[in-house]
C-alpha cells in the first residue's frame, strides 16, 4: 500500500481521504482549518501541520481544494507540497481549477521530477465518501497505467480524456452545462408555477420528458415544491467560479459561449444577494419571485 498526502479536508477531501485510508493506504493530511478535522484521526488519518509535512516522502500526493489561490497555496507556496515532494512521486490535482492554472501547476510540477495527474471529479460528497467518484483524468498514458491502484481506492470509474489539462477542460465543460441546466430548470418552473400548473403533472412531466437529465431529477422536485433545503449541492460561489474558469478557457481558445455568459451572469450575481455558501439551486427562488439574475 502507498503513503498518501492529502491537502484540503472540505465535504469532498474529507470522504477522498477516509475511502483511501479505508482502502489500505496511510494518509497523511493537511487542512487550512485542523480543529475541522479531529474526527479523521479515530479513522487512522494522520495530521500534518505545513502541505510540506504531509508530501514528505509520500509517493502520492492529492489536492481537493476551492479554487486556483487554494491550490496555488498547498502546492507551491514556501511550505507548499512540492517544497518536499520526492521526485517520483504522483502529483494528483483534484480541484476544479482553471485552465491556465494546471499548465502553471504541471510545469511545477514535472520540472522537480513528480508525475502529474490532472485528476478532476464528478460525484457528490457523499459518493467520495463511498470511495465511488468519476475521475476525469489528463495524463500521459504511462503515469495513469501506474497511478491506477492508488486512484482506484476513490474511485468506481476513470475516464482519461488525454494529455495534462484535458481533464480539467472537461471538467469545466461539464460544470458550466449544468450551470446552464440550473438556470433554464429555474426559470421553466417559475413560469409554470406562476401559470399555475399542477405541481405533481408537473414533476413527472419534466422527470420523464426529452429534457430530463440526472441533474434535472435531481433538482426538479425541490424547485417546484420550494424545498431547496432538499437539495444539496455545489455552493453559489463555486457555481459561479467554475462558469467562470470555463468562460476563460473559452474565451482563450476564441469559442463563443453566449448562454454560458447568461448563466456566469445569474451566479455573479445571485452570489452578493443569496451568499456564496449557498445551494446553488438557490437562484430558484430568484425567478420564482418574479426577479431577474
């Protein structure tokens, strides 16, 4: 089994960590807030004090993070993993980061002989939690071949889309779509209701028609009946940082992304008015209001 550094222990490293300390390996993290993460320890985790604790002679190192300042921090700030990392070693970069960033990152990186893993995923907290995520992966092919076992204690299903950065464009494709979804869901009940339309025919209209997706279903019950509570998932600010970082990889490839734009604007800002911690399915009540995002 392989020593594992782990950096951030939010909703999502924190199930990472236990499905690989579950799955045989020793774990060694780090996280910004450490009073947040005692409960780890009865499960075998290891705490580090510095991201440079924790890497050191580990032969895999994992980052889940918020945002590209998170993972420029855990990664290359003075006590930064790659202060100590051993040449050989897997750098796996989980968070959803921007484009631009995981070549700055890779470069890193590979220049102090690590092997990186851009390693983005789908799948809720819970589902780390199980060690069962979709791992969207950009690789060389022979670093992926090796880092296989150690990716598969967190994972059910790894999709390599190609070379470094290939996953994290996906990733951003993927997150902005949904952000789209959201909106137009939103919007679409906050017609209907307004028409008045039965909020049961409604629900099952929309779950088995040609719109429907998994996200879709997931999200339609609460918006038509006003439970939001019900429907936990990614926060107002992370929606809109993603939409962002994919309107940039676009932008910087010369594609137009018109209704991407739409939905950016409904995130930036619902985030002052709503909150950044917020569900982003929040932007609901927005339109059902009557309001416009």
């Amino acid at each position: 089994m392989a020593k594992i550094a782990f950096l951030g222990l939010g909703k999502m490293g924190t199930g990472m960590a236990q499905s690989l300390r579950r799955a045989g390996h020793e774990v060694v993290a780090w996280n910004r807030s450490p009073e947040k993460t005692q409960h780890l320890v009865a499960g075998g985790v290891v705490l580090a004090t510095t991201p440079a604790d924790a890497a050191r002679n580990a032969d895999a190192i994992f980052s889940m993070v918020a945002d590209d300042e998170a993972s420029h921090r855990v990664w290359l700030a003075t006590d930064g993993a790659l202060s100590t990392a051993t040449p050989g070693a897997f750098a796996i970069e989980c968070s959803t980061i921007s484009y631009g960033h995981v070549a700055t990152l890779a470069r890193e990186a590979i220049g102090r002989g690590l092997r990186y893993i851009d390693c983005p995923v789908n799948g809720a907290p819970s589902v780390a939690a199980q060690g069962k995520l979709t791992l969207l992966v950009g690789a060389l092919a022979n670093d992926l071949a090796v880092a296989r076992p150690i990716l598969e204690g967190v994972s059910t299903s790894i999709l390599h889309f190609g070379v470094i950065g290939t996953g994290t464009a996906f990733k951003l494709i993927n997150n902005l779509y949904g952000a789209v979804q959201i909106a137009g869901l939103a919007e679409a009940v906050a017609l209907a209701n307004r028409i008045g339309l039965d909020q049961k025919t409604l629900i099952a209209a929309i779950e088995s028609g040609p719109c429907a997706s998994p996200h879709v279903k997931r999200l339609v019950t609460g918006m038509v009946e006003g439970r939001l509570a019900d429907m936990p998932g990614l926060s107002i600010g992370l929606r809109e940082k993603d939409a962002r970082y994919s309107l940039a990889m676009a932008h910087g490839l010369d594609v137009g992304m018109s209704v991407g734009e739409v939905a950016h604007r409904w995130y930036a800002q619902a985030k002052p008015e709503l909150g950044a911690d917020d569900d982003s399915a929040l932007v609901a009540t927005v339109m059902s209001c009557g309001g416009r995002v």
